[in-house]
C-alpha cells in the first residue's frame, strides 16, 4: 500500500500549532495497535492517531467545541485517510514572555 498520502504526527503537530497556539501539544500515531481492524491499513501509519492538547484558545469552549476546533485544523487529513483520532483537550492560560 502506498503511505505517501497518509498523514504523519509531525503533519499533524504543525497543523494544530499553526491553527490553536497549543501550550502543550503531543500526537501520537497508534496506527499500529489497529491492524487488521477497520479503517487500518497494512503498513501501520498514519490512520489512527491520539493528541493530547492544551490552549488558551479551549477557555470557556465545551469540550465537543474543543473537539470541533481540533477536527476543523485537521479536516483535510480526515479527508486523506486519517481513520480515527482520540483527542484529549484542555484549556491553558496564554503562554507569556518574562
């Protein structure tokens, strides 16, 4: 199979700092803990991913909106081939310069 459209968790990394200024960010590719199941493929990436993620742009924001947000940065890797993503959201204060 070829992988090259997949997305990769520094895709993802960049996406999400580009678009919500996360204070902590970690994205994990658990593609492989996946196979054989649906929506995996046989190499083992870029399918099934897990972020973990705190910005101030989260303050006051449900968490289905939070969700919203992440899903809306990622859209187009959604639509690439990215099968499921586990997201883990949380409000930060702004990151500040002293």
């Amino acid at each position: 199979m070829n992988t090259d459209h997949l997305p990769t968790a520094a895709a993802l990394e960049a996406r999400l700092i580009e678009h919500l200024q996360p204070s902590r960010l970690e994205v994990l590719d658990e593609s492989y803990q996946h196979a054989g199941h649906a929506g995996a493929n046989d190499s083992g990436v870029g399918t099934h991913f897990r972020v973990r993620i705190a910005s101030h742009l989260f303050t006051g924001v449900s968490r289905v909106a939070r969700h919203r947000l992440v899903y809306d940065a990622l859209q187009d890797f959604i639509d690439q081939g990215l099968h499921a993503l586990a997201i883990e959201a949380e409000e930060s204060s702004p990151v500040t310069n002293h």
